[in-house]
C-alpha cells in the first residue's frame, strides 16, 4: 500500500519549506507545490501551479490525503487576493477528499489584554486581521458541513532557516549580520512570542496526522517569550557581533511606508508591537501532549548558520 501522499502549499516560503522538510524527517511522502519552480529535498516531488484557479488546486491535489495550506499573497494584497485563494484550495481538498491544514496567524483576534488563545474573543480591527477571521470561518463551516476535514494551527511571528519574508527575517538578521543597527518596529522592552519555523513545522504535521484536531484551532507551542531587545541580543550572540538596536516609533513608521508596502503594512497592526503580544498554548498541549520547543538561544544559532550558509552560497 502506498505512502499516504502529503502536499505542502507555499513550499517555497519560510512555513511550507519547514513542513516539507519535517514531511522528509517523519518519513512521509511530500508533495511539494508553488508559484514558481523550487528546490526541494532530495526524494521530495515538486509542481508549480495556480492554485488561485479551482482547476489548478484540483490538479495539485490529485492523489492528496493531507493538504497544508502555507501559500499566501503578497502581503499588501491580502484583502485583495487571499479570499479567492483560500476558497479555490478548498475546492481542491475537498475534491481530493483531503484533510485541510491552514497555517494561520494570529491577526484575527485583534488588540488584546494577556497571552492570546483559542477562546480570546475575535474583534480584528486591521483589515488583514478581518481576512484572517473571514477565512478561518469559513474553513471552519466547511468542515462542519462535512465538505472537507479542516484544522487550523495558529503562530505569532516567526523566524528560523528559511524564515526570510518576517520581521525578524527581513529586519533583524541581516542587519545583526551586517554589524548594523536593527530598527524595530515598536517598544523593545515588552514581552513578545516568537515561533520557530521547525517547531511550527513539527505541530502542523502533528495536527495534519491527528484526528483529535479536526475541526479545531490551535495556537501552536513556542518557548517562553523573551522581549525584542533580549532575542536581538541573542541573535548577536549567536553572530558574534554587537547588538545595536533602536526602537521606530509610529509616525516614523508611517512615513517609511510612503515608499515600502510592508512598512506600511505594519501599521495596520501596531497593536502587536506596542504592547505585550504573548500567546497560551496550553490546548495544543493539553490535547496533544508534552510539546518539545527550540530555545531561543539554539533556534538564533541556527538561523544565524542558515543565513551564513544562504549568503556564501550565493556569492
């Protein structure tokens, strides 16, 4: 009998290529699926598809007993093009007969008070946080209905090997690298989760194989969550280098936006970083078991040596 076939969404990006690799590491049998073509692991097969088409994500899926939805829009074009996305996957895992597994964030549950879970009241006020809420209630009707399985793991932000398009990735690696000043959006000195992409990777895979997670959402487990300056100082140890860093404050933040989308972008989500923005994962725990988590301190060593590695490979 056949490897139950497996078939990662967005397996370029930091999330999907973490599952793909995870996919490898359990023994299962990957399909590794994109807008463009990728590199995979070895054994791993790959697609480039248009999965904003029901016939695309039809065709991606033939064959699929789990789906992991990790692909995503352009950031700024969220509310534009992530719906019609969304429901075409659906389509294709319904009509595959496939369990679904939406790699979620947490935008939907919008400015809060204490460490975010599952029964934290849903009042988005960022409009990537009202698509965020539409399309998890729709997934969520969908496997009521009966259409499809459905299951939701839900991370803050993320970085790890791979983890390029976050603000860790994109804002506070290259520039600890660099020997340069991080500018960080917002306060420093407030207590933040941060997700570590193999970790996410790990209990994505453990929902996709659990039929205790269907129909659920869960706020994925993370390490104990450390301030921004103290996870920039990690990653400088890591680095061998100085940490430098400097808060950027709202308007400032605006007015880099004039010119860069994802700045912009940010400030539609200020809330995350001007207050404390921690999560409880205790469901996830309680439902699943022990849940082991990177340090920070190993999961900054780690991204450090893959960003080192990306750089010399491309020199």
């Amino acid at each position: 009998m056949p490897t139950p076939l497996h078939v990662v969404l967005g397996a370029g990006g930091g999330i999907g290529s973490a599952v793909v690799r995870e996919l490898v590491r359990g023994g299962h049998r990957p399909r590794a699926v994109g807008r463009t073509p990728i590199d995979v692991p070895a054994g791993v097969t790959s697609l480039t598809a248009d999965l904003t088409t029901t016939e695309g994500a039809r065709a991606a899926f033939a064959g699929a007993a789990v789906v992991y939805h990790c692909a995503q829009p352009a950031y700024h074009r969220w509310p534009q093009d992530f719906p019609g996305l969304t429901d075409a996957i659906v389509e294709g895992a319904a009509a595959a007969g496939a369990k679904l597994v939406f790699a979620d964030n947490l935008y939907r549950y919008g400015p809060i008070d204490g460490p975010v879970s599952e029964e934290t009241p849903q009042r988005p006020s960022s409009r990537k946080g009202a698509v965020r809420k539409a399309m998890t209630d729709r997934l969520l009707r969908a496997h009521d209905s009966g259409r499809l399985r459905v299951t939701i793991g839900q991370a803050a932000d993320y970085y790890g090997p791979g983890g390029t398009n976050s603000v860790i990735g994109a804002a506070v690696v290259p520039a600890v690298l660099g020997d340069r000043t991080v500018f960080w959006p917002g306060r420093l000195d407030v207590p933040r989760t941060l997700h570590y992409l193999p970790d996410v990777a790990a209990a994505l895979v453990r929902l996709g194989e659990s039929d205790a997670a269907d129909g659920r959402a869960f706020v994925l487990p993370a390490a104990p969550a450390l301030t921004p300056r103290q996870f920039i100082e990690e990653v400088a140890a890591a680095a061998g280098t100085r940490a430098r860093v400097r808060a950027t404050a709202k308007p400032l933040m605006r007015l880099v936006g004039l010119s860069n989308p994802a700045a912009r972008e940010l400030v539609d989500i200020w809330y995350q970083f001007d207050r404390p923005w921690t999560v409880d994962d205790g469901l996830y725990r309680r439902t699943f078991g022990p849940a082991e988590v990177t340090t920070p301190q190993e999961g900054a060593a780690a991204t450090v040596a893959w960003y080192r590695a990306r750089t010399v490979a491309h020199a």
